[in-house]
C-alpha cells in the first residue's frame, strides 16, 4: 500500500465528472487500498479517487471510533433514497484547515460495489450520511464549498 497525494482545491481534477469503474481487478483493489491508507493517514473520514488523481467513480469512508474497523471501500456509489434534513459542519482533506456547514439529508441509502464486486446497501444517518453525500459529491466534481451555507472555520463551537 502506499500513501497518494491528495490534490489541492484549485486543482482542475477535482472540478470534473468521474467515469464508473467496469472492472474490478487488481490496479482497482491497489487504489481503494492506497485510498484508505492516505484517508487514514491524513486523519480523514472520506476520500474519493478523484482527490488522488484518479477520475474513477470510487470513495471510502470511515467514520467509527476506532479507524479501520468500520472502512467502506464503495465502487461505483449511488444515492437511491434521501430522507430528512440537517445543517453540519464540514471539512475536506482537499481544502485543508477549513471548515464550513452545509445542508445535508439526514438519512440517505446508497447502493454501490464493494471490492468483491457485490452489490451492497449502505444505510446512513447523521454523519455517515453527510459522509456518503459530500464523497459522492466528488465524483461529479462538486465540492463542499460549492454548496456552504456558512465558513465556520474560525468558529468553535459548530
Ligand atoms: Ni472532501
């Protein structure tokens, strides 16, 4: 495994549409791996291919208490439901020492490919939730930022 360098808001990579992963094979695998050692790394809860280069329909996340034991590696993730609404504040590995809040679903289901190629469901609430949509948020070039209602980078108490 090794460690990618993530790409810095500014960087036009960041700005375009990622194209779905067709095959899974071993190139796949290394990148969801790299993916998670850099997020992990850099004290992150999400990453998607896109922030290290990779134009490829491709997040993981992970947002439990101890890292590592809950890592989604997700392929080709879709939002197929949204419930509910919430304001939280954000931040990205992309745009470093910053933060800001957004409007996110409360609840939302996401169906994608894990590595094996399955089709799997993931259900979230609160943060995985707003995890889910601000990672597949990159694979169609958007950033939090686009969508801030309020930078509450100097703030601590949001
Ligand atoms: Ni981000």
């Amino acid at each position: 495994m090794a460690i990618r360098r993530i790409l810095k808001e500014g960087d036009e990579t960041l700005r375009k549409i990622s194209r779905p992963v067709q095959e899974i094979d071993k190139r796949t695998k290394q990148l969801l791996d790299d993916m998670a050692e850099t997020m992990y790394a850099n004290d992150g809860a999400g990453l998607a291919a896109p922030q290290v280069g990779v134009l490829r329909r491709m997040v993981v996340i992970d947002v439990g208490e101890k890292r590592g034991r809950e890592l989604l590696q997700l392929i080709n993730p879709e939002i197929v439901e949204t419930e509910g609404s919430m304001v939280n504040a954000e931040g990205c590995l992309s745009i470093p020492g910053r933060r800001g809040t957004v409007e996110r679903p409360e609840r939302v289901v996401v169906h994608a490919l894990n590595r094996k190629g399955q089709m799997i469901e993931v259900v979230g609430t609160g943060f995985l939730a707003m995890a889910l949509c601000h990672e597949i948020d990159h694979l169609d070039g958007i950033l939090y930022t686009d969508k801030m209602i309020e930078d509450v980078t100097d703030r601590e108490d949001v």
